[in-house]
C-alpha cells in the first residue's frame, strides 16, 4: 500500500523548500470550524452546502462587472436604469444584491452605484477604511486594493497613484475618486473605447477588465487582461516538457 | 434600505478572551513570514454566511446588520475578516442559535482534534 506522500521531497528533480505557513492554532480558526460543526449537527445546513457555497466564494471574478458595462455601451435604455438605481438594474444581468445566495453573492448586502466616465471626468475607487469592494460584480479584491499604500495615496494624489498603474490622464480630465464603505459600493463605467464599432456585447465584455471597473485602467481593443508582471523562472525546465497534469 | 437593529451589543465572555488573544492573522502571518493577505478560514467562514442565509437560519440582511453594528462597537479595534467572525458568533450566540457553554465545549474538541499527533 502507499500513500501520497511516500515519494521523495528531497531528490534532485524537484527539491525545493515548502511555503512558510502560520504554525499556530489561532482560537479564530477554531472558533470558525466550531460554529460551522455545530451548525451542521443541529440540521441547519449540511456539510454539502457548505462546501458547494465556499466553492462558489471561492471562484467568484468579475465577469458580471464586465458583462454590465458592455451591456451599458450597447443598450442606452439599460444604461439609464443603472444610473438611476444601480443595484436594481443588476438584477438584468443576474446580480441580486438583496439575495446574496442567488447568482449574486458572498455576504454583500450594499447600496451598488454605478459612475459613468466621460471625456471629462474619470473615477478610480477606494475603500480608505478597510476593502470594501462590489464583490457581487467583480469577485475578490486585488491585494493591492487592500494595501495600506493605494488605500491612503488614491484619496491624496490619485493623478501620481494612476500613474503608477500606467495610467497617464491629461490635466483636463477631471479625477474624481470614490470611497465606498459598509452601505455603498460603486463600479467604474468607462467610456467604449474607439476601433469597438459594431462589437457584439460578448466582445465587448471581454476587453472590460477587473482593473477598468476599479478605475485604475482603460478598456482597450485587444487587452482582454489585466497584465501583473510575473518574475521569470530562476531555474527553467531543462529538459522534458512540462506534463499535461502539471 | 434600513435594517431594524435589535442587536445585543453586550460582551460576551468568550468572544471577548478570544479578541484580546492579539492572534489576528495580519499578527500572525508576517510573524511566520506568511504573504497570503487572508486566513485559509476565510472562504469556509463565507461559505458558513451563505449556507445560514440559504436555510433562512440567519438571513443575510440581518447578520449584515448586525455585523455592521457590532464592528462598529464592540469590535471595532478588531480587523476582517476576524470581526465579521465574531460578530457572526456573537449573532449566533444571542439569538439562541447556539449556547456560549456548547461553543467552549466544540472549540475545545476541535482544539484538541487539530493538535493531536
């Protein structure tokens, strides 16, 4: 019989050192795995539900953000209603905020505003308190989000904050930043981009990255991701090719 | 829209040992040299938010509410998702869905199951 961690972890092909991890049993995690446990035993929910529902926290992004803004570019009526009630209207596209256990979700009750971007005015959000984010519409928050570093600077300089991200705007345009808190989320709508005529919502949706809906990018034609610099590979493969499992 | 409140902001012995610990994981992680920004209990504990509001045992618009009261008050020195823990436990707790003296009883259980041998 063998088991799974019968192979070697010190041979030459693949030595390395395992991650650091917490090595102490904080009373939070167990606090957690209680209240769940007991939660589970007096019937009201089964283990099944949990696990299938932090699955789903778990794999949450912003698809739906982005489906919502190429809805906005391309349906003027649709447009209008997100402005006026934000969260109302993301119930067309399958976000409920009132239901967080529908197709929106993970524990966000909030009061959604859109912000529209014009050729004068552009918007970058922030949570200075904490991370509070419109999770329903764009999934987890980037760390950078959270960092003490983007919370604090956006609110003072968010000209020489957006610079940092790439984002050079002229002196003209307008930089309006908007701090969201426990009641109130807000999701940038940037302007449609140029060279988009004729696009098809899916199309569009795809260039309307997690980063234009916070603000700190411009959708643009062929950019269909938030590119976050990756440091190569100090030891590349040398030999075989990498295994389809790996 | 508005949220009644008639949450119980009164202390609660355990809750209150367990914030005082200092043991939030923004402590421990740098401590150990750990980067991930959240406690792997995170997603489980939204997992655990989500499955009470499915069975309606605790709807979502009300453990918002309270949560949001009682970060505000009793926890407000304490960081997420540490606070949104305890304020669901402190829910929990005086809303008679569990008892504080079966939360010590499990929490010693799963204690000593996480640290057997």
């Amino acid at each position: 019989m063998t088991t799974a961690h019968e192979h070697s972890h010190s041979g030459d092909d693949h030595a390395h050192k395992a991650a650091p991890m917490v090595e102490e049993i904080s009373d939070y995690e167990v606090l957690e795995l209680a209240v769940r446990e007991l939660c589970i035993e007096r019937g009201l929910f089964t283990a099944e539900d949990h696990r299938r529902f932090t699955e789903f926290a778990e794999s949450i992004g912003p698809a739906a953000g982005s489906r919502l803004v190429a809805k906005v570019w391309t349906d003027p009526a649709f447009k209008k209603r997100v402005l006026e009630d934000g969260t109302k209207a993301c119930k067309e596209i399958g976000i409920d905020w009132f239901e967080p256990t529908g197709f929106g979700t993970p524990s966000d009750y909030t009061h959604f505003v859109a912000l529209e971007d014009t050729p004068t005015l552009h918007h970058v959000i922030v949570c200075t308190l904490c991370s509070c984010y419109p999770r329903p519409l764009l999934g987890h928050s980037p760390y950078w989000y959270r960092s003490t570093n983007y919370r604090r600077r956006l609110v003072r300089w968010p000209r020489q904050v957006l610079a940092e991200f790439g984002l050079i705007l002229p002196p003209e345009v307008e930089i309006r930043v908007e701090d969201s808190n426990q009641k109130c989320r807000f999701m940038v709508i940037p302007m449609r981009p140029e060279g988009t005529k004729n696009w098809t919502e899916e199309q569009l949706a795809k260039i309307v990255t997690r980063d234009c809906m916070i603000g700190v990018a411009l959708p643009t034609p062929g950019k269909t991701e938030d590119f976050h610099p990756v440091h190569k590979a100090s030891r590349p493969a040398e030999s075989s090719p990498p295994k389809a499992a790996e | 829209m508005s949220v009644t409140s008639d949450v119980d902001l009164s202390p609660i012995a355990l809750l209150e040992a367990i914030r005082h610990q200092g043991k939030e994981w923004d402590v421990l992680a740098p401590r150990y040299g750990v980067t991930n920004p959240d406690p792997p209990w995170k997603f489980p504990l939204i997992g655990t938010f989500e499955s009470l509001a499915a069975s309606g045992s605790l709807p979502a618009l009300e453990r918002r509410g309270a949560e949001d009261e009682l970060g505000n008050s009793v926890y407000s020195e304490v960081p997420a998702p540490e606070r949104d823990l305890l304020a669901l436990a402190h829910t929990m707790l005086t809303r008679g869905l569990l008892t504080e003296e079966e939360l010590v009883r499990r929490m010693r259980a799963v204690r000593s199951r996480l640290e057997a041998a």
